[in-house]
C-alpha cells in the first residue's frame, strides 16, 4: 500500500497522474484524520507544499496513523533546502527532487505496492518502471477511465518499455511478463512487446515506435465494453457471440476518438488489427494496401502473442510452433514483415 499525502499543489496533481488510481494507492488530503485500508506496512508519500507553515502542521495531524518504521518519502523542490530540512524533520527516510517524480516507479518497494511486480520485472530500475507504468496505465484504461496515446502516461508507458527492451533484451522483458499474475492484462503487454521488438527489428524511427507501441497497449480497449464472460468463453462462440467479439475495434475507436485520440495511425491499428491482407479479417475485409503499414506488423504481434500465452484450456505454443503458424498463413500476412520477425521469434526459442 501507498499511502500518499497531498494538497492542492501542482505538484499533488503530478502525482496523481503519474500513480492513476491505483488500488493500492491511497490518497489522502493532508490535514485528515483516517484508518489506512489495508492492515499490512505501507509506504508512505508527501506530495505537498512543504514551504507552507500550516501545511506542516497539517502533515503531523496526518501521519500519526503512520506505523513505526514505514518508509517515508518526501518530495521537495531540488534547490529548496527549507523544505528539505523541514522534510527531514517530519522523520522523511528518502527525498526526490519534484522534477525526478517518475523515479518513483523505479525503486522497488514502490514499485512493488503499486504492482506486485515479478521476481523478473525487479532486477533493473528501468524495467521496474516502465512495466509498473504499463500496468497501472492498462488497468485505468480496462476500468474505464480516460485512455488515449497523447496522455503523458501512455507515451511515458511506451517510451520507458522502448527503454527497457533496449537496455535489458526483448526476451528477458517478454520473460518478466509471463509471469505476472495479471492475465487480463497479460495479452496486451505482449503484443506491445512483440510490437515493438519486430519495429527495432525493422528500424522503424521513434515516432513510429511510439505508434506502434501506443497501439499496442490500446488495440484491444474495445474489449472492456465486451461482456468478461463472453471475452473468456473457453468453448467455441455462437454466430451471435462471434459478433459481438467483433465489434471490439470498432468500440475501440469511438472510445479513443471520444478521448481526443488524434493519431490516426494509433486509430488505424485500433480499427483494423484483425484485417487480413487477402480480404478474410474483420471488421471491414480490408485487402492488400488499404491495411497501413504500422497495423500490419501490430497483427503479425497479435496473432504471435495469442499462441505463445498460456490461456485456460488452450496451452502455449512453443515458438518454433508459433513462427511456423505465422508463416502457413501465407498471403493474409505481410511476407516481409513475417520474415523479419523471424529473428524475434526464434530469439526466444533460443
């Protein structure tokens, strides 16, 4: 649990965008008496005006609900020395600068509270933040809560997974997200992956790896207004049902579109992610050059994704498999794109 503290400040609203709303965050305005909500050790956040005298007051009203020994972080202005020693008098174990927010969710116990992240998403600081940014960005946007690409966090969510993939490889990444306990979300973390793999594999520019990757995370968005139970039927769909899984991109758009979504090559990968090239997919049997670029690779990452999960009552392919099922599908695909994700494939058969 996170329990954080805050005002009125810009600096209070920062962090409220960068944490989302969490479940395991707790936002409490200062100066409030309250019961955290869970009985566990948390982590505690000042994320207010420390220059303020009735502010201190405020704070000290406020952490006497604070647990001995619970961490303590404060953020301060860099250059405010006041507030750093008023801070450290309020007992504050740690201080980051008010212009280093986002290394929050690079230090592991953070981290951690925010996401129960996995053994493997724990081993380097740049991998802790951008899955723990991916995760509470995906469960705001599969709650309902405004989601689109121009937001700060989803291009902090795609650029720090960009980061991660270079620094630390696309298999130990890929790795990390199968473990996380999240299936929901599970998916969608690996089509962005794969995604993104197969742009570095291209040498697709960083505009258009943020496309893809925005793309990624929100291609199946759609789905949140599908019925759970019918989005997880293990048998096989009604002519009825199959419909309805249908109209998922469709959904998609207009929610995006809703939320001001102003690329049209994010909404192109939204609408037309399961359009085949020979004119069989859905949802409007695009062929050939009317399915842009950027959507085709994103489906070559969708359909690889789907056969390397695990998912009830339909075991993983191995990789050598899911490559092969990639390349019998022939003309549906783009050729070129299928024979450079070879290298990513077969990376992780390795």
């Amino acid at each position: 649990m996170l329990i954080t503290v805050v005002d009125d400040s810009r600096l209070a609203s920062d962090v409220r965008s960068l944490l989302g709303e969490a479940e395991t965050v707790q936002i409490v305005p200062v100066g409030s008496r309250f019961q955290p909500l869970h009985e566990g050790r948390a982590i505690w956040l000042l994320a207010i005006d420390l220059s303020r005298k009735a502010a201190v007051k405020d704070v000290i009203r406020t952490l006497g609900a604070r647990r001995l020994n619970e961490k303590l972080i404060a953020i301060v202005p860099g250059h405010s020395w006041q507030e750093r020693v008023q801070a450290s008098t309020l007992g504050a174990t740690q201080m980051i600068s008010d212009t280093a927010i986002a290394q929050l969710l690079a230090d592991p116990q953070v981290a951690d509270a925010l996401v129960k992240l996995p053994e493997k998403a724990k081993r380097h600081p740049v991998k802790r933040e951008a899955f723990t940014r991916q995760v509470l960005h995906l469960r705001a946007c599969f709650a309902g809560r405004p989601a689109h690409s121009a937001t700060d966090a989803t291009a902090r969510a795609v650029d720090t997974t960009v980061r991660a993939i270079q620094t630390v490889g696309l298999i130990p990444w890929v790795d990390a997200i199968g473990d996380f306990p999240d299936k929901t979300l599970t998916h969608t973390m690996l089509v962005t992956a794969y995604a993104i793999g197969l742009g570095l594999s291209c040498g697709l520019t960083p505009e258009k790896l943020h496309k893809i990757g925005a793309g990624g995370l929100l291609h199946d968005i759609g789905k949140r207004e599908i019925p759970t139970a019918l989005v997880d039927k293990l048998g096989p769909l009604t002519a009825t049902e199959y419909q309805i899984i249908q109209s998922h991109p469709a959904i998609g758009v207009r929610m995006l579109q809703g939320a001001g979504e102003p690329d049209d090559d994010v909404l192109n990968i939204v609408q037309h992610h399961h359009e085949m090239l020979d004119g069989s997919g859905y949802p409007h049997g695009l062929e050939e050059d009317a399915i842009p670029p950027l959507t085709r690779l994103v489906t070559v990452a969708d359909i690889y994704a789907a056969l390397v999960e695990n998912r009830p009552g339909k075991p993983a392919h191995s990789a050598d498999k899911a490559y092969q099922h990639l390349q019998r599908l022939g003309d549906r695909l783009d050729r070129s794109l299928v024979a450079r994700f070879r290298s990513v494939a077969l990376a992780q058969a390795a």
